[in-house]
C-alpha cells in the first residue's frame, strides 16, 4: 500500500470514528490530528498535534493561541495557523447566533444573564459589551465597545450615546468578561458603572444592569446592589 493510500485510509477511520460517536473519549492530540485533515490535505497530521500540544500544553491553548506563534511550530504553515485560530474563536460566533435579537427580552435577570455569557463569555481578552434595549426592554442592538484591560480602557460616553439614538434605545445593559474565571466585580469595575450610570441620567438613558461574564457563568451587579443607584 502507497504512502499516499494509507494516510487516506487513515483519515477515513479517523472520520468515520467521529461520525460514530462525536469527540467523546478522544484525546486531545487525536481532536487536533482531525482537525488539521481539513488544512493540511496530504501528510500525516498526528506528529503535527503532538508537536502543537509539546509547545502549547492544552487543546484551549492551542486554539487560543496567536496566528504567529502558531506558525512558528515546524509543519504549520499559514493556512493551518489561521485555521486553528478561526477553530478557537467559532465558540463566540456560534453562542451569538444562537440569540435573534428582535426575539429576546431582557425581562429577568437569568434571560439577560445568559445572553451575556454566551454574547462574550468565551472571548480570551477582557471585553466590554454594550447592549440597547426598547421600552419592553427587547434587545435593539448588541455591541463590542472595547476590549483590552477593562479598567486601563478610557469609556467614550459618545460612542454608548450614538448606539443608543441609533436604534432609539430606552435602557443600556453592559456587560464585560473576566478570562481569570473570577465573577467577583472589582472596585474598578463598580466606580466604571456609577460613573456612567451618572454621566447617562441627564440624556435619559437608564442603565439597568452591568453583568460580569466567564464562559457561561455571570453575576448581576444589580441583583448585587452594585449600579450606585
């Protein structure tokens, strides 16, 4: 049997293992081996997911990991890199979807809560999120504001006043991510949500809640007593 035959051969009981039974008892160099089937065509891609687990550690690391540094790893070029990178951010595109905006109410903290986590609970950097909602409180619109170290990020006022006019917006929710996996607010992150509470009151703009997210766990700083209210 050929090289060429016995790496296809390979990759079809690789592929009909997953079809049977999804990634259930797979180690992770065997999930990454897959993976790399659809970047890398011709070769054999099990030295390729040991050598990425060798420098990375962990599958999540893997995925989390910057496109460069990726491709520093012998064998990976530019195709697998930025395949391995968009793998690690599909998580938040698909928990996005799942939510239609003109179909969810913020008419509970739970409801408001997971929209949240899945909107950027995922993300690896600190994120800050604007969502504007209606007079029934629907979601109107769901934003990125900023990202980076929440407390070092300057707030622009303007830029949470031009999405809110643009959909003719009643009340704000906010929310940002702690990749640490601590849901505790910080100091920082309660003076952040008087002072804009504060800076909104005069333009009528009702801020009702500010959710700290990780992955699909959130705190509600209203529930909390924490908005400066």
């Amino acid at each position: 049997m050929s090289e060429a035959n016995a790496h296809k051969n390979h990759r079809e009981r690789v592929k009909k293992k997953f079809s049977d039974n999804g990634f259930n008892g797979w180690f992770d160099h065997e999930v990454l081996e897959m993976m790399l089937f659809y970047a890398i065509p011709r070769c054999d891609t099990n030295p390729l997911a040991h050598a990425l687990l060798d420098e990375f550690g962990t599958l999540s690391a893997v995925l989390d990991a910057d496109i460069e540094a990726l491709k520093k790893v012998p064998g990976i070029g530019e195709n697998a890199a930025v395949y391995l990178s968009a793998l690690g951010k599909l998580q938040s595109v698909y928990n996005r979807s799942k939510w239609t905006d003109t179909k969810t109410v913020f008419d509970n903290v739970t409801s408001a809560g997971l929209y949240c986590s899945d909107f950027i609970g995922n993300e690896t950097e600190e994120v800050l999120a604007l969502i504007c909602l209606d007079t029934k409180k629907n979601v109107k619109k769901s934003t990125v504001l900023s990202r980076g170290v929440i407390d070092k990020v300057h707030i622009d006022i303007r830029k949470i006043v031009e999405n809110v006019v643009s959909v003719n917006a009643k009340y704000i929710v906010l929310c940002h991510n702690h990749p640490s996996g601590i849901l505790q607010p910080s100091y920082e992150d309660i003076e952040m949500t008087k002072n804009i509470a504060k800076a909104l009151a005069p333009m009528e703009i009702e801020m009702i809640d500010h959710f700290i997210v990780c992955g699909k766990g959130y705190t509600s700083m209203a529930e909390r007593g924490l908005m400066g209210n």
